[in-house]
C-alpha cells in the first residue's frame, strides 16, 4: 500500500496576505487527515515574500493542535543557518506536545540569498560549520551518539523525554542521500525539483545505510509535484499559475502566485514553453486515473512505499479538491 502525505511549501496568491497559506494549511492539515494522509510538512524559506514559510517549527505546532492523528513537522529546516542543539530542543518541545506525531526533516542548503543568510547567523562566533557535522551533532543533542565537541558530551538538550521526532535528511541530488545513509537517517528524495536520478540515487542510498540509534534500516520517500482535476485539460489549465511563477523566479524576480485568467492573458513564447520543460518533467498533471498510473510509476521507481504530494494552484478550492482525487485515486494501492 502507498501512504501520502504532503508538503506545503504555503504560497502566498496575487492580491493574498501572508495569513493566508497558514489559515489554508490548518484547514487542509484537517481534511487531509480525513482523506487518509499520514503526514504534513511545511518548507522554510527566508527573506522572500512569495512564501510564509520562514517558521515551519511554529507551523507544525499549529497544525499538530487543529488535528488528532496526523504526523506533522518540517520540510525541513535548513540546518546550514542553525544551531542543531537550538533545533533538537524546539523539536524536542513539539515532540512532548505531541508525542508520537513529530517529524523533523533537515536540509543542507540556506533558503536565503547571502546577505540574508549573514543576517540569520548574525552574533554566532562558529559561522557556517559542515553540515555533516552539524547532522552528527543534531542527532547526538537528540539522543543517538554523542557530540562533536568533547565539551559538550555532558550538555542536554531539553525536555528529556522518551519518544523522538523522526528525523529525515531532504534533497534533490545524490550528497543528501550520502549523508543519509552515513549517518542512518530516513531521507526524502524532491523528484518536483529533479525527476531524473531518484531511483539510482535511492539504490545507492539503501546499499550503503548503516543502521544508528534511530533507523535500523534504511527508510525513503519521495516528494512529487501534483496537479489533478477532473479532466487533463483543467488540470493543465490550473498548472498555469505554477509556471508563470517559475517564468518570474527564472527573471530574478520574487512573485506571487497568480491567477490562471492572468496567465492566460499574455500566453507563453516559443522561448518561455522551452524554459519550463524542466519543470512540466517534474509535473504529475492529469485526471486522477491518469496521476494514479504515474505516481505508482514513480513509487514503483524508487521501490518506495510512501509519496508526499505538493500540490501548488492560485484557487484554494482547487487545491483541495486536487489533494482529495488523489486521495480517492490511491485509495487501496
């Protein structure tokens, strides 16, 4: 059987106010609990205001107190800009909250342009250290092994309690999933940034695991980019927005998301269709017979049993209903 669960990235619309994505996430944390999906992430970004995604650890706490049985939690926190021992406490906290529903996924890459990233670790006198010693030391403060650091073989990170948030190294490429397998963590594989190399780099991930304090043996999923409607040309018509968004990003630009009657207003060049290619690959689009064929494709690829789903339109009624057909369409596969 394939379990769901989705990321939210929270994208804020075109005439939209940050409130908004959140508001929107506690409502669909809680019907998606209700159609069957097994977890909720939220992305982080910072200093960009097409997102309202700079707190995914205050988010997860949001969602994990409007809904009963759903795992909720980050994907994931960009461990480049923080201290893990700060990171294995506030999960730690969310963890004693909501015992048994925490998941804490880790990134390797900053979210934020440099000056931003200077200003996130503004005070810290140790700066950007490798983030494989800074997996090491999050995974020790929470409870696997011990520090780096000798002088802090004695420091706890608090609450002390007996369950701990599971931990997943995300990436799109073949270093996190390394590290992931060095280090024996769960790890999600982003094929909605890079559809081509998931399965290789999740063999290669499996055969090289070495079990630790938290998996015994190797655990993945994968993240898929998913647009589904009743027809395959509504859906197409609803993915219009996405790639108008990806259009600006690609411009140096930092946009909202936009409505499909926007779009259609000024229709792509020859040049623009040929600039998203990369990104319609890494696009399941279609009726939820035609994304069910592909997403057990997908599964079957990557020999995963697990699916998180993004689904991004400008309309919120689209987007429900897009994360229910999938719902309905995975129903007992």
């Amino acid at each position: 059987m394939i379990k769901l669960g989705i990321l939210d990235q929270l994208p804020i619309r075109e005439n939209g106010c940050p409130a908004d994505p959140v508001n929107e996430a506690i409502v669909l944390a809680q019907l998606a609990e209700n159609w069957g999906y097994q977890r909720y992430w939220t992305a982080q970004f910072h200093g960009t205001v097409s997102f309202t995604s700079a707190a995914p650890e205050l988010v997860a706490c949001r969602l994990a107190a409007e809904t009963r049985t759903l795992r909720v939690g980050a994907g994931g926190i960009l461990l480049s800009n923080f201290s893990p021992y700060v990171v294995a406490e506030q999960f730690r906290m969310l963890e004693t909250f909501f015992p048994g529903r925490i998941d804490l996924g880790i990134g390797r890459t900053t979210g934020a342009d440099g000056p931003t990233h200077q200003a996130i670790l503004y005070g810290s006198p140790m700066g950007q250290e490798a983030i494989s010693t800074k997996v090491h030391d999050l995974k020790a403060f929470l409870g696997d092994g011990e520090p780096s650091n000798p002088e802090w073989v004695n420091v706890k990170a608090t609450p002390q309690i007996e369950n701990t948030p599971q931990l997943w190294m995300l990436g799109s490429g073949e270093t996190s999933a390394v590290y992931a397998a060095q280090h024996g963590l769960a790890v999600s594989f982003a094929h909605f940034i890079n559809p081509y190399i998931y399965d290789q780099v999740l063999a290669n991930y499996r055969e090289n695991f070495k079990p630790s304090g938290l998996y015994s043996k190797p655990v993945a999923n994968v993240c898929v980019f998913v647009v589904c409607a009743d027809t395959e040309e509504e859906a197409q018509k609803l993915l219009l927005s996405r790639d108008q968004w990806w259009l600006e990003v690609f411009q140096g630009l930092d946009p909202p998301y936009r409505s499909v009657e926007s779009v259609l207003a000024k229709p792509f060049t020859a040049n623009q269709e040929k600039q998203l290619q990369q990104k319609r690959d890494a696009t399941v689009v279609g009726s939820p017979e035609q994304v069910r064929e592909q997403l057990i494709a997908i599964a079957k690829r990557a020999a995963v049993d697990e699916l998180l789903i993004q689904t991004m339109t400008y309309d919120f009624e689209a987007r429900k209903k897009s994360f229910r057909l999938v719902a309905e369409a995975m129903a007992g596969i």
